[in-house]
C-alpha cells in the first residue's frame, strides 16, 4: 500500500492556503465532506481550532481537503 500525503488548505479549491500536512498514517479515519476536524494536527492543543471539510480532491500521490473555521453558534 502506498501512502499518501494529506494537505489541509483553508479556503476552496483555486484560492486556498496551506493549514498543515500529514501523512494518511496519522490520521485515525479519513475526513469527508462537512466532517470536524481539529488543526493545525501537529500544533499544541491550545494552538488548534476546529474546521469543517467543505471539499476533498484525491491525486495520484495526495489528498486534499478544502477547510473552512467551524463557527460554534451555526
């Protein structure tokens, strides 16, 4: 099995910004669409926020997931 890499982006797809990078392995599931996650994933607790998965793109060697912040009073 290869592994591939997972980039979080902020924003969609055509206007993003990087948030952080892991490898598959070190995610316990893989996010969808409208999933909560919690990053950047390597940064201390307090340093983290919550976001919300609005698009995911696969390629040959990556996985991209397009975020946006999780607003706590939607």
């Amino acid at each position: 099995m290869t592994e591939n890499r997972i980039n979080f982006y902020l924003n969609r797809l055509g206007n993003e910004d990087w948030i952080c990078s892991c490898s598959e392995l070190d995610l316990m599931g893989e996010p969808n669409k409208g999933d909560l996650v919690w990053l950047p994933l390597d940064a201390p607790d307090e340093e983290r926020e919550m976001y919300v998965i609005m698009q995911k793109y696969i390629s040959e060697s990556e996985i991209s997931y397009f975020c946006k912040p999780y607003n706590w009073e939607d």
